[in-house]
C-alpha cells in the first residue's frame, strides 16, 4: 500500500544537472539524489547521498559490478531542517527506483522510514 502511495504523489522532481568524469568538480558537497549510466546511456543506480561531490568522485573512482560509468545526472535537495532534507531525499530516492528500475537497485520493499 505505501508504494502505490509513493508512486501516486505526483512529485515534481527537480531537473537534472549531468556530469562527467571530465567536470567532476562543479559538484558541490551538498545532499541531493543521482542517477549513474552506463556508456550505452542506460540508467543501472539510484542513489543519494548527503555529500554529492563526495559520493560521485567514490563511483567514478570504483567500477561497480563491472560497469563503466560513463555519467551521472543528479539533484541538490536542501532544507533548512536535516530532519525533513533527510525525508525529502528518501522520498525522492524511493521514487525514481520504483518508477524507474534502475538495473543494479536492490528495491527497496519496506516502507520509508519518514514518511
């Protein structure tokens, strides 16, 4: 029930900025959701992290499962208040995996811990 839930909110998910290998550092160290494609252009993760810079250099550095990560297109989520940036990322996260099924995601089958 709480999926269906997720998946009905309508949210409006705010556009994405992309980056490469190349560009790494216009990333800013601030929370926020990314999504990682491989060199045929195909969505394989979902994630988020509450320093993006850090987080998109650790997957650039690391081949996961073999992949080549050819770019990463992310979000910045901000609030003043952890507690509700901490839910929004979350929220966002468990959205795009639903909606989108990235390749590599485990699905996520407890309800969000937030909301």
């Amino acid at each position: 029930m709480e999926w269906r839930t997720i998946l009905n909110l309508n949210l409006n998910v705010p556009p994405d900025e992309e980056v490469t290998i190349e560009n790494l550092e216009t990333v800013r160290a601030i929370g926020g959701v990314y999504k990682i494609f491989d060199e045929s252009n195909n969505l394989v993760y979902v994630g988020q992290s509450k320093n993006l810079a850090r987080r998109i250099k650790e997957h650039f550095r690391n081949k996961r499962k073999g992949i080549f990560i050819h770019k990463v297109k992310f979000f910045y989520v901000h609030h003043e208040d952890v507690f509700v940036e901490e839910s929004m990322r979350d929220m966002y996260e468990t959205f795009l995996i639903r909606k989108l099924k990235p390749k590599y995601n485990k699905y996520q089958t407890a309800p969000m811990r937030y909301i």
